[in-house]
C-alpha cells in the first residue's frame, strides 16, 4: 500500500497528539537532503512516556499497513527515533531536546513548520 508523505504526517500526528506529546514541531527537509522529507519532533515528560509516544507512533503506522525501518532508543527512553522512511519521528525528554536542538540545527538552513 503506498501513502502519501502528507497523510503519513498526520498519522504521526495524530498519535503524538493521541499520546500527549508535547511541542510537536514539523521540519520541512523535502528537496534539502536525502535523509527524510520530514523530520517530526516531540517531547515527552518522562522516559516512559517518551516510549509510550514512540510505541504510538509505531503502533498506528502498523495500523495503516507501514511496518518501520527501525526504532532507536528505546531502552533508554531519553530519545527514541522512529523512522518510517520519509518520515523520521524524534521523541525526547526535554533536557535532551534542549542540549540537542534539532530544531534549531535544521531550522537555520530550513524554516521550521508547527
């Protein structure tokens, strides 16, 4: 079954919404990498919620036929990668979004959409 990029992006969505993620922000990579057309970030408050927003994101893309090329980070729950090809998902607790600051990386060569 293929998808299109923009419906993938509201399943991603829509499950980190469904999960409580916070600052879901939505990074715009299409025609600037071969990394992702996407990247989607969001925080979680603990590491268990970090993992249970991962487990969402990766329970409704199974839901929709789209089986993951792999999750990262799971055991640690400090940032959990859910790549699901155009779309590579980042959950984090918030002082690890904050050292990190993927937005602001990408964000200086890409606008940054919410």
């Amino acid at each position: 079954m293929t998808i299109s990029v923009e419906s993938l992006l509201g399943i991603v969505v829509a499950a980190l919404d469904e999960g409580k993620g916070r600052d879901v922000k939505i990074i715009d990579l299409r025609g600037k990498t071969t990394i992702a057309e996407f990247f989607v970030i969001a925080s979680g408050t603990s590491d268990r919620h970090v993992r249970s927003l991962a487990g969402n994101v990766e329970a409704s893309a199974k839901a929709h036929a789209l089986q993951p090329f792999g999750l990262e980070g799971e055991d640690a729950g400090e940032w959990v990668v859910v790549d699901l090809g155009d779309v590579v998902v980042h959950v984090m607790k918030p002082p690890v979004r904050e050292f990190y600051q993927l937005e602001k990386l990408w964000a200086e060569t890409f606008p940054v959409a919410a």
